[in-house]
C-alpha cells in the first residue's frame, strides 16, 4: 500500500486557498461563500476517487467507497474543514484529506474489503456561527434539531441553509468511526513519538455569566459606595482558575474566554459584564464537581460585593471513552511505529460521533504543539505515517476479503 503524500500536500495548500484571510492565514466560517466553494471541491476530489456522493440538509458531505456487502453498517472517518478567523491549513483538514488518501491507497492496493468506508466532511467543529461547537455532529447524534440557532446578527439555522429536514443518522449506520487529526499540543513532538493513540476524549461545559453592579461617574462614585460589575467579574474569572487548579487531577482545565463591559468608558463604573467561561475533563463527574464549586464561589462574590449574578449554561457534554477495538485496530496498524496513548485534551467531532458508533482517535504531531495560528504545521513525514495507519485499521475494521 503506497501513500501519495506529494498529492496530498498540494491538496491542502489547495484547500487553504479557500480563505477569507491572506495567507498563511485561513479564515473559513462555515456557510460563508468561501466553505461553500471549499466543501464543493472537496466533493470534486471525492467523486475523481469514485465515492458516491451526497450533502444533507445542513452542509454535513458524506463520501462513499462501497464494500462487498454494502447493507452491513459502514466504517466511518473523517473530520471539518472550517476554520476559525485567522486560523491554520492542517486543523480538521487533515482528518478530511488524509481519509481521502486512506481510502485512495486502499483502492490502489487492490483492497477488497466487506463493509463500506465512508468519508465524513462535517459543517461546522468550529463555533464561529452559533457560538456552538461541532453542531453538524451533534445534530447527526440527534442532540440539536437546529431551530435554537443563532448568528451574532440573528439569523437562524433556518436562514442560512433553507427549510431543513432532521438529519439525525439512524442507530447503527456505522459499524466505526476513526478521526485522524493533529494533537493541538506539544506532547508527541516533545517525546518524538510519531502516533498518539486517543484513549478518551474531554468535554465541555460551558457557561455565560451575567453581572449586574450598578453604574456611575468614576469621579463621583466613591469607593465603599461601589458595586462594580467588573470587579466582581474579575474575582469571578480568577475563582474559575483556582477551582481548576485545586481539582486533584492535571487533564481539568477552565477558562474564561470572552469578557464585555458595559458601558465600556474609562470614565464610568461598569454596571453590567458578560463572561464566557468553558471548564473541560475526561472525567464528567469531576468537571460536574468543579462546576458546583465554580457557582458557589459566585453566589459569594455576589452577595459580598452587592452585584447580581446569573448563570446561563450553554452546553455540558458528557466525555467519551474510545472504543476498544477500535484502539487495538489502530495498535495493530501501527505495528513497529512507537505510539503513545493519551486522552484529547481538546474536544472534536469524534466527540458526538461516539454517542452513534464506537468511535476512536488518532493523534498526529504538530509544531511547537501550536494550532489555531496562521503558523500550524505538520510535517509531510508525519501526515504519511497517520495516514498509513488509519488506512490499515479502516481496512481491519471494515474486514479484509482475501
């Protein structure tokens, strides 16, 4: 089995072509002008490598190798192709393209094999639109039906893509699904470990957090008299950093992301302050814990500093475990390549996946760990090697025809 990584090289600097940003930068939010020309060519690429081809209502593209028993469920792989603003080319894409590849090699090697592979190119991992992440999966997974969503603007699901029907897959379509994607961090690198083998995926909870103060004259306001919404925000955004801190265990992490004040002059107290906050574990039982913690410490601050805080919970996704047949296929296929096993620190569509198929990961290097910058990189060499490996255990999954 040969992987041609010199086409599939070109076929990301290709894709990162597609971009609202100069490069190296890529911009590619999901419904603009620019995915919608990025997700048509990438169904060119599928129909050149015969896949059968459909979109569903949403924008989720489903590419088709068909196996000897086409009726039994199929194996799946893939990942996105949006991009955050000002992003990178190998985030998601990798995990489109090198399935792409995997499937290539495969074909050219002569496979036969008894299940299908499919190709999964879904919408939107990123937020961008919805402030939501992975919502093509999580309504693939049936845990959204779309009509809450909505742009900065207003604008509906509804609005973007026309009048939809549920795109909810039926229980057991897929007998797998395997996502390759780059870590997102510096642990591979640094070890100089060429294959990360995901054992557990963390996920998130989060939540926008309103504080009322009240607001005035920064001359006129006196000190003892104050009820500052910043203040108070800010006591709350170091409190959601100590509760995370003190969790016992390393893979719990909270961050406060996005603060806006109101009225936002320097010469006026804030009365009013919007926070998003975003708390992450393997372990649901212990973020659910840091979470409690996190609204005790609120409802302290707030009667301490006479300000009003209201809690909106936007998400709180249980974690995944990677199945384990899935991770003995990808052990299998790595044969004489050294692997580390570790958990997905950052969550991805394999995430969703695994509440509609047992479902697995696989971790390549990136530079410097660095991702979500016009800077991200993978090298070719690293990019060939997941490649070979997940094509040898979508072929085991899929069940090899002698």
């Amino acid at each position: 089995m040969t992987i041609d990584i010199d086409r599939l090289m070109r076929e990301l600097d290709r894709l990162a072509t597609f971009s609202d940003a100069p490069a190296p930068a890529v911009t590619r939010v999901v419904y603009s002008e620019t995915d919608r020309r990025a997700r048509a060519w990438v169904r060119e690429l599928c129909a050149e490598a015969g896949l059968a081809v459909r979109e569903d209502g949403i924008g989720n593209v489903f590419a088709q190798w068909a196996g000897a028993e086409p009726d039994l469920p199929a194996v799946a792989t893939g990942s996105h192709i949006d991009a955050i603003p000002h992003a990178g080319r190998y985030d998601g894409t990798v995990g489109v393209l090198a399935g792409l590849e995997a499937i290539r090699a495969l074909q050219r090697a002569g496979a036969r094999l008894r299940r299908s592979i499919e190709l999964v190119v879904f919408c939107a991992e990123e937020p961008t639109r919805f402030g939501i992440g992975c919502f093509g999966s999580r309504m693939l997974a049936g845990l959204l039906d779309g009509s809450e969503l909505r742009d900065r603007e207003g604008k509906s699901l509804r609005d973007w893509v026309g009048d939809y029907r549920s795109v909810r897959l039926a229980a057991g379509c897929y007998d797998a699904f395997v996502e390759l994607h780059i870590e997102q961090g510096p642990l591979l690198e640094r070890a100089g470990i060429p294959l990360g083998i995901v054992t557990a995926i963390a996920a998130p909870a989060t939540w926008h957090i309103f504080i009322e103060g009240e607001g005035g004259h920064a001359g006129a306001v006196l000190m003892p008299d104050r009820k500052d919404a910043f203040c108070a925000a800010a006591e709350v955004v170091l409190a959601v950093e100590r509760v995370a801190r003190s969790s016992g265990a390393i893979d719990t992490v909270g961050t406060t992301g996005v603060c806006d004040v109101f009225p936002g002059a320097v010469n006026s107290v804030p009365s009013k302050v919007r926070i998003e906050m975003d708390v992450r574990d393997i372990d649901g039982a212990r973020r659910d814990h840091v979470l409690a913690e996190i609204a005790a410490e609120c409802a302290e601050i707030a009667g301490r500093r006479g300000v009003r805080i209201r809690r909106e919970v936007i998400n709180a996704d249980p974690p995944a475990a990677c199945d384990p047949r899935i991770i003995a296929a990808l052990e299998e296929s790595a044969g004489a390549m050294a692997f580390q096993k570790m958990v997905s620190r950052a969550y991805h569509d394999s995430l969703f996946m695994a509440r509609i198929a047992p479902t697995g990961m696989l971790f390549i290097p990136c530079r410097g760990g660095v991702s979500h910058r016009p800077d991200e990189y993978a090298a070719p060499e690293a990019i060939g090697c997941g490649v070979a490996v997940l094509a040898g255990a979508l072929a085991e999954l899929a069940g090899r025809i002698a």
